[in-house]
C-alpha cells in the first residue's frame, strides 16, 4: 500500500451537483451523492453510491486490477435493454484507508457509457 502524497495527490470530495449516467438509453445511476475523486494527473472520476444505481443491470466480471493506493478492484459489466457493455464499472471492495470513503460506490469508464452527465 503506497500513501498519497506530493508526488501522487489523492483527493475525496462530495460533487455538489448531481450526477447520472445513461446506457441505451436507461439511467443506471442518479445521485446528488456522488463523491469525486482527483488522483495526480488523471481526469477526475465519480463515485456513485450503489443505493443510486440500477443494481440489475449490473453483472459481475472476472476482470480484477490492483492500485497500489486505492486498493483491488473488482468490475461489472453493464446488461441494459440488450445492450452488453464489458467491464463498464469498477467498485473497491475494501478500499485502502486514504480512499476508505469509496467504499460501497462504483465508477464508471466515460467510454463504456453513452453519457455521463453532470448538473447543477
């Protein structure tokens, strides 16, 4: 487990506007919830509260990835309206102390989506 810090900036912060995310068509995740998390030079990305999500569309992937300081990450594909979207959504489990707020939220990739919207 490596710590945030200088060199690699890891930043949690509730998103004050609400967040959707929108496949073929059907809304699989709407908050005013979400967190954002900003991590050295990446694009930021939304963590959505699993309460928010259309669980049923979600199915469990093989897929697994580790990050020395967020922690393992398991993936989902996306099952919406016959439209299968591979490995679309990451969740950590058990996130590492530094992200422990992540916890029971997912993300979602920005190209395995149709949309992400962001609104006031």
């Amino acid at each position: 487990m490596k710590i945030p810090g200088p060199d690699h900036p890891i930043t949690v912060t509730p998103e004050p506007r609400r967040v959707r995310v929108i496949v073929a068509g059907t809304i699989v995740a709407d908050t005013r919830a979400a967190l954002r998390l900003e991590e050295a030079r990446y694009p930021p990305v939304f963590y959505v509260p699993r309460r928010d999500t259309l669980a049923d569309a979600f199915v469990p992937s093989a897929r697994t990835s580790h990050c020395p300081y967020k922690g393992d990450a398991g993936y989902f594909d996306l099952s919406v309206a016959g439209t299968r979207r591979p490995d679309a959504v990451w969740s950590y489990e058990a996130p590492y102390p530094a992200v422990a707020a992540i916890r029971e939220h997912v993300a979602f990739y920005p190209d395995r989506v149709d949309v992400i919207e962001v609104m006031d």
